[in-house]
C-alpha cells in the first residue's frame, strides 16, 4: 500500500510489493481513494501523531500483513509508532514516489493544485534510464513538463505494444500449424503482418514492405497458404483489430520519438543559450570587480 502526498491531501495506491523493486514499478500500482485535507500539518507530525480523518483513511485500506510505503522517514516514525503499521521509506519507494509526482494529475485528476517546479521536473532514476532507452543523453535541468510528458507518452505506446504482443503469440501457432514457418524471433510487427496476410491476402498492408520482412520462402508460403487458413479456426476478425491496432500503436510510437527528439534538441539549445548569457554576464561582472579595484588603488596611492 502507498500513501502519496499531494499538494492538498493524500491518495491511497495499491501495488505489487517484489515489483516495486523492478524496473517497470509504475505498471503495477494503482489508486484507491484520495481526500483533501484543510490542513496537512494536522493531520500527521510528531507532537499530535495522526488526526482522525487520516486515521480512518489509512485503516479502511489496511489488511493486515501489508507494508505502507511512505514518501517521508517523519511519516514512517509516526504510523509506525500509533497506528503499528510496518512502513517502507527507501530508494525504490522514492521512486515510486518521483513517478507519481510525474503522473501526479493524471493518478490524481481530482488534484488541482500543482507541484513546485524544482520539485516536479526532479529527474529520476526511472526517467533517465527511459530517456536513456530512447537514446537521448540530457542533463537533469534540461528536463521540462515537454520531455516528460512525451517519454511516458511513448513509454505507454512501448507497454500497449508489448501487451498486443503477448496476444499475438497465441495466435501464432497457426503459422507454425499451417505453413510451418518459425516465427519464434518475429518482431511484433512481422507477426502481425504475417497474421494479416494469411486472414486477409487481398487487403493492403498498411505499415511495412512486406518484401523487405519477410525472407523470400517465408513470403512464398504465406502467400501460397493463405487459403489453408480459411478452415484453420483462425478468428479473423481478432486478427484485423490486433493488426490495426499494432499499426496505431507504432504510428504514435513514431510520432512520440520525433516529439521527444525535437524537445530534447530544443532544451539542449536552450540550456546552452542561457549558460552562453550567464558566461557573459559573469565576465561582465569580473570585469567590473577588477576596475573598481584598479580604481581603490588608485586612489589609495
């Protein structure tokens, strides 16, 4: 269980607690309630504990045996002291935390209030190594609501595609079944290519050249087969909206990697913009420290 600040209240999460230390934490949480407090302060610090309202919030999605991940060692101390629950407050957990401030408005739409700037576009672990996946190398104070928006945006593209893929796998076997063709190191775009040619051979595929995917035999017997498949059991209409959606799937994917390239580009310049303004004007400022002191000495002399 999580307890997540926010600027006006607290939200409850559940989560799976061995995946809150693998990479991909933030697919396994999600939320069950959230309340605004009037005054934060009351409702939970060392003097006066815990007030009633967070109480009761707490221990209506308690179960016993579970572990509450806090995003403050204060809060640990004083759950742990009145209320007996074992709280978690460590780097995975702050994590968790960062990726929820990220995603603060779209977990929490019923929050209107916003973060501090410095304190929200604080770049994670998590952050850098998506960005680091994407093959963009960026400074944490280069980062900005634009290039956080657009990794999770594509991020998301990646895990629906990944999902899809699980359910193209099952439909596979049919190739194997049919045409005895290996597609055990197919890519998601091959297999759902493949699917389509066999259901639908006279439609138009819409994402690819399946000339340059497939190798010449693989090609041969996907198009001498085709009509193998129509008693096969296959469900071809499954496989149509599999196949269109893979295909919006990528286009979006594409999409996100060209916005996230440019945002990345223009944060880049203009970092190295201001960095060129704040040389300038520290050479200034030496400058002028340097005459008034020639202009002391002077006078001294």
């Amino acid at each position: 269980m999580v307890l997540f600040e926010t600027p006006s209240g607290f939200a409850i999460f559940y989560f799976d607690g061995i995946s809150l230390y693998e990479p991909d934490a933030m697919e396994v949480i999600w939320r069950k309630d959230f309340q605004v407090f009037k005054d934060k302060s009351d409702a939970i610090n060392h003097d006066s504990g815990l007030n009633n309202q967070l109480t009761n919030m707490l221990l209506k999605w308690y179960q016993p045996g579970q572990k509450l991940a806090v995003g403050k060692i204060e809060y640990k101390i004083v759950i742990e002291a009145n209320l007996g629950i074992s709280c978690l407050f460590d780097e995975p957990v702050m994590e968790l935390m960062r990726g929820l401030n990220y995603l603060m408005h779209s977990v929490v739409p019923e929050e209107k209030s916003k973060l501090a700037e410095e304190h929200c576009l604080q770049t994670s672990q998590g952050l850098k190594m998506l960005l680091h996946r994407y093959g963009f190398d960026i400074k944490p104070e280069m980062v900005n609501d634009c290039i956080i928006v657009t990794a999770c945006n594509l991020y998301d593209s990646d895990c629906c595609l990944k999902n899809q893929f699980k359910s193209l796998r099952l439909a596979s076997h049919f190739l194997q079944d049919v045409s005895s063709i290996n597609f055990q190191d197919w890519d998601i775009l091959k297999l759902a290519t493949a699917l389509k040619m066999v259901c639908y051979p006279e439609d138009d595929i819409l994402f690819g050249n399946p000339d340059e995917m497939f190798s010449t035999d693989e090609l041969s017997k996907l198009v001498a087969d085709a009509h193998k498949y129509e008693d096969s059991g296959i469900i071809k209409g499954a496989i149509l909206r599999l196949y269109n959606l893979v295909v919006y799937l990528l286009n979006c994917k594409a999409k996100y990697q060209r916005r996230l390239a440019s945002f990345v580009k223009e944060a880049k310049e203009s970092y190295e913009a201001e960095q060129v303004v704040r040389e300038r004007g520290s050479l200034r400022t030496d400058a002028f420290e340097a005459d008034i002191q020639v202009g002391v000495q002077m006078v001294a002399g």
